[in-house]
C-alpha cells in the first residue's frame, strides 16, 4: 500500500488512495494534508529529521545511521554566490590563469604547458589535442599578437564546445511530467532531486517525490527529509521494496492529483552491477503501462570529480535506459570541471544543470559562458614582458 510521509505527525490509519483528486479536500489523508502540517523550517545551521515512529534502518559499514542531515541554504538567491567564485578554487581554474597572467611568448613549449593543463583537468585526450593543434595552426598563421589574443580564441572555443550541449529542460504540458533520476553511488542524486523540487516548487509548480531508492539504508528517509524542508510530499513504500512498484503507484498517486512534475529517485548503482542496471529498464517498462511516453527525462547525475570514468559511466547507462540529460554535481572547490568537454564530445547530451555548492540556490541551469567564464574570466591582469 502507497504511503504518503507527513514530517512530524502521527501515522494515519493506511486508506487507498482517492482516485478523485476532489476527496483530499473531504479529509481523506493525502498530499494537502501532509502539506498543511508540514513545520517551518527550524532556525539552525542544519535540520534533522527522522520518519516519525519508524524503526530506523541498522547501522551498516557504509551507513553507520538512519538520522539524516540535510544543509540549509546559506543565504538566498539573491545572495548567492557567482560562477566565478564558486569556480575560482578548481586547479583547472587556477593553472590555466596563471598561465596566462604571465605573458608567455607565443612558442610551442606555450601550447604544451596548455595541452598539459587541459589533461590534467579531465577535458580528455581527443579535446585537449584538437584545441591545441587549432591554435597551433591559427599561431603559426600569425593570427595571434600576444597572448592575450590566444587566450581570448581559446574562450571562444570552450565556449562553442559547450553550447551545444546547453539545452535547458522544458517541463511539458504532460501531467505528471515524470522525471527519472539514476547514477552511481555517491554522485549526489538525493540531493539533487531535493534541489530540483525546491527549484520547481519556486516556480508554482506542484511536484511529487518517489522513493525509489529501496536499497540504500536511510535513502528514504534522507529523500522524506528534502520533502519536508520544500513542503513537497513523499511516496514510499519503505527499505528493500520493488522500486518499480513505488514508482508505478507514485505515477498513478500523481494522475488523480494532477501533479504537474513526478521525480522519481533510483537505487545508487555502478555501471557495472547488471543486475540493478535490469531494474532500472523494468522501472521504465512498468511507468510505460500507465504513459507510453513515460519518462520524459531520463536524468543522470554525474559527480564532476570522476574525471574520465564519467564517460564509462555515462555509456552504460545511455545503452540501459536511455539517457536524456546530464546533471554534473561537485564542481565547486577544487573539482576540476573538464570532464564537461569531455561529455560534449562523445555524447552530445543536454546538460541540464551543474552543482556549484551545498545550497539549493546552487543548481544551475548550465550555461556554457558562465561555465567557461567562471574557469576563465574574459579579461587577466597580464604582466608586461620584461624588457630587453
């Protein structure tokens, strides 16, 4: 039987669900009511909730605790910070500045220092060759005055690199439009979905959660607390359902509703486990039975950090349940973001948003000027060569 989470409240006696979206409003337990009940956030740094009167999952190696903290936002949109400084710290940021702020003289032992730069920050061997090799040929041509001149035609080509890829998702006239999160242990899809409903939900959009994570000790509960704190409710059936079935009668809960975005959380899994990359093409098999168009995004998160394993990663799970659209996460601090231009190149996927930080606010639409322009400003404070 669905379950619907309500933060901090007794449980209510389980009742089918109403097929019409009119009996939430006669007292039927249901979305609205989870709503209404819902506290205010708590005046702290972090927020901790546990599922009221359940037993906590037991401790395990990799989960020493059912309790889940989720971080506040640290200030709000209007304060957030820019993708400069969030980008500033990446050594890829870092190297590629320094580089250029000391001038160096147009030669090959300059476009070697780049090449080197450019595959130390994860860009990728068939990338970082075919960029040098163009500004090689267009230095050789005596295009380039100084190296000012270089650096601005390299900007424009990581630019043009990435804005084939900068397609923002459109949330569609379906309802629900469902939304299918997978990815790797790690990458941080929890809390992406918890931004993601938050950004939604800040649009006057309605949004349902499904916990499909039934195999992580505590996903559930780490999802329910994300709910709480955007007011946005939970579907669960609890530690090691069927995850399709959580996510069918989530779908369905969403249909009498009128839900206008069902995202739907997914077991961590490696690329490699057949297995548990089989349920995730039956999860897409049983949300068809209910929409043949379902789902309409498919998207994974990538953690920034993997580097070159992101393109393994990215491969076996296109070919397993078709891939829509990228969410990069991890690319504040010292990330070193090239694996983007890496990800361009070999698939050609809409990246849908990047994680610049902790806070809510930093989710991004993806936008390859400010990407590019945050690991590379448009104007360095260049030294003068030295004199003769």
């Amino acid at each position: 039987m669905l379950k619907f989470w309500k933060a901090k409240t007794p449980p209510a006696p389980t009742q089918p669900l109403p097929a019409d979206p009119a009996a939430i409003d006669s007292g039927v337990p249901g979305v609205r009511e989870a709503l209404s009940q819902m506290p205010a956030p708590e005046p702290e740094d972090h927020q901790r909730f546990v599922a009221p009167d359940l037993d906590p999952p037991a401790a395990t190696p990799d989960q020493p605790a059912a309790t889940v903290s989720v971080p506040k936002d640290a200030a709000g949109a209007g304060a957030r910070r820019s993708w400069r400084e969030r980008l500033a710290g990446s050594g890829f940021s870092r190297t590629l500045t320094s580089l250029f702020a000391r001038n160096p003289p147009l030669d090959d032992e300059l476009l070697d220092e780049l090449e080197t730069i450019l595959l130390s920050a994860d860009v990728g061997a068939a990338v970082s060759t075919e960029l040098v090799e163009d500004l090689r040929k267009r230095m050789e041509q005596r295009e380039f005055a100084n190296a000012a001149a270089l650096l601005a035609a390299l900007r424009a080509a990581l630019i043009e690199r990435l804005a084939t890829v900068e397609v923002p998702l459109q949330i569609a006239a379906n309802k629900p439009f469902v939304v299918l999160v997978v990815g790797v242990n790690g990458a941080g899809k929890t809390t992406t979905i918890g931004k993601l409903a938050r950004r939604w939900r800040d649009e006057q959009r309605s949004v349902l959660l499904a916990a499909g994570d039934t195999f992580r000790a505590a996903a559930v509960e780490q999802l329910k607390a994300w709910g709480a704190r955007n007011e946005v409710p939970v579907t669960s059936h609890g530690q090691n359902a069927d995850a399709a079935s959580v996510i069918f009668d989530a779908l369905q809960a969403a249909r009498a509703r009128h839900i206008d975005v069902l995202v739907a959380d997914t077991a961590g899994r490696l690329h490699t486990q057949g297995g548990l990359m089989d349920e995730l093409a039956k999860i897409g098999r049983v949300l068809k039975k209910l929409d043949p168009e379902a789902p309409h995004e498919v998207l994974m998160v990538v953690d920034g950090t993997t580097g070159q394993n992101a393109i393994r990663q990215v491969r076996q799970f296109r070919d397993s349940v078709g891939v829509t659209g990228l969410v990069v996460t991890k690319l504040d601090g010292t990330a070193k973001g090239g694996v983007l231009f890496a990800l361009a190149r070999e698939f050609g996927l809409p990246i849908r948003y990047v994680g610049l930080g902790e806070a809510a606010g930093d989710l991004r639409v993806f936008s390859a000027q400010a990407f590019v322009d945050g690991l590379l400003p448009a104007t360095l404070s260049i030294s003068k060569p030295d004199a003769a």
